[in-house]
C-alpha cells in the first residue's frame, strides 16, 4: 500500500433526484511519507471533470489515467513532491439503483412513487460517490456539505453545523467534521426523513419516510439502553454528539453501522403494533445492539486489512446477543444464540470448502453467504467459548483495554488476544491463533480406560479430509457418580489426546458441558451416549447439554458416521422435552432430513416429527398465550409450519380458519402470522394467491410483507409454483427478490421444481444484487439439486470461471449437495 495517507476530505456533493445523477467535488488533505510523482485515488462509475494540485496557493491542472479494471484514477503531480498535499477533483456520477455507492431508494407517498437517496459504503462502494483512499487503514476526518431542494432533509454521520438558503428552492448544508474514520464508514442521505428523538447526552433519533414515525419508538427506546449499556461496558463514551438510527426501504444487507448514521432495513427498525411478532421485535432490538457495538467495535477500532473483518463483526454478534439479554433477561437470548448462530457455524465449518475465520486474501474479503458464517456465527462463538474461559471480568478487561489502545486507529487480530492474554495472564494468545488462523474445527472422540476417559481430537468434516490440524480446546465435562452426585471437571486438551483422571464408579459423562466450546463431540461407546440419553429424559442434564447431544449426532448422521435411524431412536429421550433449544434444534434437523431422504425413510422422519411436534404442540397449546415466553411463541410459529407439512389433521384445520378469518378482515396474532399464512398458501387456490398479491401492493409493513413473501414459497400446487416464481421475478422489489425463492427451495413441494426455475431464469437471477444472488444458489443447490447431481456438477463447472465472485459459494453448494445425495442414497 502506499504511503500517501489522507487527512480530511471535504465533500460536496449536489444531488439530482429527479435525474438520479450528482455532481461532486472533493478537496483531499493528505500526506506523503516520501516523496511521489503520482497519487492513486479509488473511483468507480464516476465522471472525472477536473483534477487539480494545490501549488503555491493556487490550484494548477494536474493531468490523470483511468485505470478501470483496478477502480483507480492516477494522478500526476507537476513535480515531485513530499509532505502535505492538497488535491481538488471535480466529477459527476450517478444515485444508481445497485443498493451500493450512493444509491436511489423507493417509497410511494399519497399513491405517488418517490425517491429518497442514501448510501452504503461497505466494503469498497465510497469510491462510488467520491475519489477516495478506499481502504479501511487510511483514515481520515470527513466535513460534509451537500446543496438539496430546501424542502428535503439532509443526513450524514455528524450534525448539521449550518443551512443557508440559495434561492430557487434550494439550500446548502453543512455538517460538522466527522472523528477519524475509515471511508466505508461515511454516510450521506437526502430525502423526505421524518424524526423522533431522545434528547440527552447523545440526541439519539430514529429517522423514517413520511408517515413512519409511529412506529420508530420501539427501536428509539432500545436505541438509548444499548448505547447506554455499550459505554457503560466498553468504558469509553460514544464520541459524537448524535446519533441517527434512519430506515431505509431498499436496502441490500440487514443494516449498516455508518458511525453516528446508522441505516437499517425498514422490518428491523420499525415496530407495528399487532403486526410484529416477537421474534420480529427481538430481531430489530439484536440488531439494533449489533450495530451499536459497531461505533466501538469497527467505528472507533478499525480492522487494519478485511481480512481481519472478524474483529468487528465477531463482537457485533456476540454483543448482539449480550447486550438484548442484559435488558430481557426472559427472552433466553443465549439458547438462541446457540441455535441461531452457533449451530450455523459449526455447519457451515464442517465443510472442506471454508477457510479460517481471519480470511485469507486481505483487499478481496467481502461479506457473502460463504463468509457471513465464519466472520459472524463462528466468529461470536469462539468469543464465548473465550469469555467462558479466561471469565467475564478478564474479558471485560481485555476488551476495554484493547479499546483504549487502539481508538481512532486500527488493529489487527494478535493486537486482541495480546490485550486479553495481559489482562488475564492466561494462553490466551496460543489459544486463539488454534481457533482464529486455521480453517475448520475439532470432534472430539471419547470413550472410557479404566478410571480414566481418553478424549481424543480431529477436525470434523462431513466428507472425509485428511488433515493434521489440533487446537488448543478448552473442556468441560459434567461427571455424574454412582451415589447421585456429579462434578465438572475442566482441562486443556492441547495435544493429539490425552488421559483424564475422573475417578471410579462413574455411570455417566457429558462432553462440552453447557456447550461453551465449539467443538463436536462423538461417544465411542455405545452405553456412553444411552447412560446420556436417560439423563436427557429425566432432565438432570442442561437444555444446552441437551441441545448439544442430539445435535452432535445429527452432525454424525450427515457426516456418514450415524446412521438416521439411530438418530431417530434416539429422539426417543426427549419425548417430554419441553425446552425450547433442544425442541427447534430437533424440529429443524428433522425438517431438512425429511426434505433429503425418500420412501420409507422420509415416512418414519415424518412420522416421528409428527407425533413429536404434536406432542409438544398440545403442551404449549395451538393460540398464543398472552404472558408466555418469547421463545414458547417462536418454536409455535416454526412447528405449526411443520406440522402442516407432515399432514397433521388437527393443524391444518386449525390453520384453515385462522386464514380464512385472516382473508376475511379479521385480526389475526403476530405470532401466528408466518405460519398460518404459510399454511394458507399450502392449502390455497388461485384466489389465495391474488389475495397475497394483492395485500402485498397494499399493506404498508415491512413486517406484514415478509410474511407474505414467506407464504409465497409455501404453495403446493405447481401451477401456483410457477405463478409466484414469475411474481418474484416481476414483481417483488428488488430488495427482497431473494425471500421468497429461499422459502421455495425449502418447500418439498417446490424443491423438485428449483433447479430447472434456476437454469431457465439464469439472466434475471444475476440482476439481483450479488450478496441475493449468491443466498439463491445456496438456497437451491444443496437440496433442489437432488436427482440432479451430474448436471448441476457439470454446470457449474464452466460457469464458476464466468463468476469469479460467487465461486465460494457455488463450491460450498456443490459440496453440501454431495453431502446430502449421500444421506439419501445410504444405506
Ligand atoms: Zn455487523
């Protein structure tokens, strides 16, 4: 990288809404350590109009080259120079309609269609809106000013210094400058915003289209209790003066942490009374969180390269989590954490096709499907396997002094663990570099030597893979004795295997206990995993150690060691399980193998998911209840879903006449919502259908939709396959083109349909935005691919040279198809 470094840039920026273009000139202060003939700036998609160095007090021409290919412009100086250096490029480009850069975003007002436009920046999309240093490293402070119709709001990450009028309806805006910060973390918006706001320290606002406040309170309120609870912990004040939460229709990712402007998706900002359910509302408060740990955690520490991208979103998800479960305790946030992100993980991480979690390949790391799972799932799972071990304190510690060290500048991974392993004089750093630098993880192998257990390790991989990797694991074990008592023992496995003395008169051990490490774990001996499965019937064991005993053999079953049926007959203990991790982990991996498997095997998958989930259905009862736990109304909404699909009776006349009250105007419960509409469309007809199509041009929430974009991957009938296949590709926006075709390729009844819908409709799919692009082919191929092993191997193949970019993606497709043909075809 060179050693030309910026120091400010001022931006001006004019946007055009009505002709979706801007002009931009930028004056960049910056500095070079040696001195240059030549500056190279980022710019992509932009007209350059001028470019001029400031010479003796004036500016001179400078002539430039593009370079496109590498999204530079070359610059060369007059003459050689060293030191501080002021360049000025003028240039024009376009409010595009990617969801990157400086983007066009949609809403219609009083039946008219509008524009508002905002930006997104990460990873390399600034030098979409302005000539740039776009690399995280290169920091710099911002001054902002932008001319706007008087009548629109203007926002960017600081607060607006001064507004002038100019006449002709127009105004200038100017806000003030911006701490140090990197380019990906620049924001700049115009359009019609309404606010509500929180005056104290910090303003803290929520920004919404017209007519949208009503429903900002909810995520104002939690907005407040995260920052509050983010400075409280991490022992540093937020440093700007205010702080914008802005919903935004079209938007590509879930939200974005731009420091002090804060964009997210409207359904995970925005609350609607008696339509949100609660896994909505606790989705828009981990986000919320997640990007709140973000101004800390990216914002004020910067990763030094991508490939150390782990640092901010690693944290982003764990705090996501902690900081939701500081303020609802009752929400069992932890058990969802394991189910939602650790589970993932250790799925995703199971193949051959993956990489360490600090990714290889620095300047082209970018957030896709393939990496999301790493950087983000493992990423906050290694963190709690670390926090459990060095302890909450030394962890706090680390955190803050790592912080401190490195605010307003940037850092890499060894700069964390150094600050841990100081704070808590513990082999933090061996410890993390096992997990961190290598791609993969451990199982560990377990079975009795007289009073000792041989605990042995090797990384899991679902198909086999020789490989010599060891990792520094932390364990736990819960001992139970023969007089009723039990112990945890804790050690380092730190070697191929070792010897633990637990003592004599042992009748059971569990591995991983309260599953804090991220790890598998197989029970060589066969009384090992029953003496286990009477401990889950009686329920001695955790709900995490539940969850993780089932789950690891699952994890077997799909990696060819276990066969389904022994899975089965192991579900047998929990048949009065009422815990909500251990009962959606069993729905969801009995899901995806009755969506695998055929004949007589998917009859018994069904057959014992149906008696399971009816089971515990008639426990938890078929109507919400107005006091029970969030997580008794999640697991409600996933099983009735279930249900239907193995044919149970009672469910889907249950869910016919919710959703015929629901097509008649009456009310129905948030928390049924998904399901029943689901089931609506399962049992629907072509009316049904245009009964969806029509409330989806009408309904006016993001919440609301969503459920019906899920309900138009659940029809049954092909007919109405293909019509809601063409309606995607028509008439959904595009932001959300992706949700219902991910439905669709985990309906068994659109599942044989997939692959060909994908090769026939290859043209509008690489339209989507590449991110929903890749999420499509992840969707489809594992699973729609079935029957279809040789074409999909042998058209992907020549196509994978043609995207370069969504290779990883295809490869881990590829792969989890050939995982999932051999399930099928096992014996
Ligand atoms: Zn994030």
């Amino acid at each position: 990288m060179s050693d030309v470094n910026p120091i400010n840039y001022r931006i001006h920026l004019e946007p055009d809404l009505s002709g979706f273009k801007f002009k931009g000139n930028v004056e960049i202060s910056l500095e070079a350590v040696e001195p240059v003939h030549e500056i190279s700036l980022n710019i992509l998609d932009l007209a350059i109009v001028n470019c001029s160095v400031k010479q003796d007090g004036s500016y001179v021409d400078c002539p430039f080259s593009l370079e496109t290919e590498k999204e530079e412009m070359r610059i060369s100086l007059p003459e050689e120079r060293g030191g501080k250096l002021d360049l000025k490029i003028e240039y024009e480009g376009e409010i595009n309609d990617k969801m990157a850069g400086f983007y066009r975003s949609r809403y219609v007002l009083g039946g008219n269609e509008k524009y508002i436009a905002v930006s997104q920046f990460e990873e390399s999309d600034a030098r979409r809106a302005f000539p740039c240093f776009d690399h995280p490293l290169k920091k710099a402070t911002f001054e902002v000013e932008m001319i706007v119709d008087e009548k629109l709001v203007a926002i960017s990450n600081a607060p607006i210094t001064a507004e002038k009028s100019l006449g002709e309806g127009r105004k200038l805006v100017k806000f003030e400058r911006t701490p140090r910060m990197s380019t990906y973390l620049l924001f700049l918006g115009v359009g019609e915003f309404e606010f509500i706001e929180d005056r104290g320290k910090v303003l803290v606002r929520v920004a919404t289209m017209p007519g949208m406040t009503a429903y900002a309170k909810f995520g104002l309120e939690f907005g407040r209790k995260a920052l509050e609870f983010s400075e409280d912990y991490y022992g540093i004040k937020y440093p700007l003066p205010k702080l914008d939460l802005i919903a935004i229709a079209d938007f590509a990712a879930g939200a974005m942490e731009n420091w002090g402007a804060i964009t997210f998706r409207e359904n995970l900002l925005l609350h609607y009374p008696n339509i949100t359910s609660k896994a909505g509302e606790e989705r828009i408060c981990e986000v919320i969180a997640h990007e709140m740990a973000h101004q800390w955690f990216g914002n004020l520490v910067t990763p030094s390269d991508w490939k150390y991208l782990w640092l901010n979103e690693s944290f982003a998800t764990y705090f996501g989590y902690g900081i939701v479960t500081h303020y609802y305790p009752e929400w069992d946030i932890w058990e969802q954490f394991l189910h939602g992100q650790t589970d993932g993980a250790l799925d995703r991480d199971a193949l051959h096709e993956t990489f360490p979690i600090e990714i290889p390949g620095g300047e082209h790391v970018v957030i896709t499907a393939s990496t999301a799972p790493i950087i983000y799932s493992k990423g906050g799972s290694v963190l709690r396997q670390v926090e459990r071990y060095v302890g909450k304190e030394n962890f706090k510690g680390g955190l803050r002094h790592y912080l401190r060290k490195h605010e307003y500048g940037c850092a890499s991974s060894h700069d964390l663990w150094e600050a841990l392993e100081e704070v808590s004089a513990m082999p933090v750093t061996k410890m993390m570099k096992s997990w961190i630098e290598q791609p993969g993880f451990p199982l560990v192998e377990v079975k009795r030597e007289g009073d000792t257990l041989l605990l042995t390790q090797r990384r899991f991989t679902y198909l086999d893979k020789e490989a010599e990797q060891q990792w520094l694991i932390p364990v736990a074990i819960q001992v139970f004795y023969g007089d009723g008592q039990s112990k945890r023992i804790s050690t380092l496995l730190e070697s191929r295997s070792m010897h633990l003395d637990v003592g004599g008169d042992v009748v059971a051990y569990k591995i991983n206990h309260e599953q804090t490490g991220f790890y598998r774990v197989r029970y060589l001996e066969g009384n090992d995993l029953e003496a286990l499965g009477s401990r889950v019937a009686t329920k001695e064991l955790s709900q995490e150690d539940r969850w993780g005993i089932q789950n690891d053999l699952y994890a077997l079953v799909r990696g060819g060691q276990v066969s389904i049926d022994d899975y089965l007959q192991f579900l047998a203990s929990y048949s009065k399980e009422d815990a909500f991790l251990p009962l959606t982990s069993i729905a969801g991996n009995l899901f995806r193998a009755h969506l695998i498997f055929q004949g007589a095997r998917e009859d018994k998958i069904s057959s014992t998911g149906k008696s399971l989930l009816e089971r515990v259905l008639s426990d938890i009862g078929f109507e919400p209840e107005p006091e029970e736990r969030h997580t008794v109304s999640i697991l409600r909404d996933q099983i009735l879903w279930h249900l239907a699909l193995y044919e149970s009776a009672d469910v889907l006349e249950f869910a016919a006449a919710k959703f015929s009250s629901l097509m008649r105007g009456q009310k129905l419960h948030p928390d049924i919502m998904r399901s029943v509409m689901q089931i609506g469309a399962l049992q629907g007809d072509k009316s049904v259908f245009e009964w969806f199509t029509e409330r989806l041009a009408s309904s006016e929430s993001e919440h609301e939709r969503m459920d019906m974009l899920a309900a138009l991957g659940s029809f049954k009938e092909l007919k109405l396959i293909e019509k809601a296949q063409q309606y995607v590709l028509e008439e959904v926006p595009p932001r959300n083109k992706f949700v219902p075709i991910t439905y669709m390729a985990a309906n068994p009844h659109a599942v044989p349909h997939m692959w060909a819908w994908y090769r026939s409709n290859l043209e509008a799919l690489e339209k989507f935005h590449p991110m929903h692009y890749e999420r499509v082919i992840a969707a489809i191929v594992p699973v729609g691919g079935l029957g279809y092993e040789e074409e999909v191997d042998s058209f992907f193949q020549g196509y994978m040279g043609k995207k370069e970019k969504a290779k990883d993606v295809i490869k881990l497709s590829l792969e989890r198809l050939r995982i999932n043909s051999r399930m099928r075809n096992s014996l």
